[in-house]
C-alpha cells in the first residue's frame, strides 16, 4: 500500500463575532454559483435551512436553462 501526501491548500480566516458564516462546499457548488449568489441566497438563515437553500438554487438555474 503506497502512501498519499496531497498538498492542500488552507486559509485561514477570522470570523466575526457579529454572526459571520462561511461556506464550505464542494466544487460542485462553486462551479454552478458564484460565492455572492451563494451568501445571498442564505444570509440570515439557520446553518440546515442555509445549506437547503443553495441547492435550491442551484436546481432553480438548472431548471431555468433547460426551460
């Protein structure tokens, strides 16, 4: 069994205390959203209902180019 290193990178951040979020996701998502499509489709909203929300979204443009 060979060993696997893979080089990630990191970033780190410092959120606010003042109800700061960040999203984390899969390629999958950024590829169909922009980051700012994808915090406003969100803001205010429970982590759960956040998450539900951008795929959502994502269906609705789907949706949208096959119409």
């Amino acid at each position: 069994m060979t060993d696997l290193a893979i080089d990630l990178p990191v970033l780190l951040v410092q959120l606010s205390n003042a109800g700061g979020r960040m999203i984390i996701a899969s390629d999958g998502i950024w590829d169909a959203l922009s980051s700012e499509v994808a915090a406003k489709s969100c803001r205010g909203l429970p982590a759960e209902l956040a998450a539900r929300q951008v795929v959502k979204v994502i269906y609705r443009q789907i949706e949208n180019m096959h119409a």
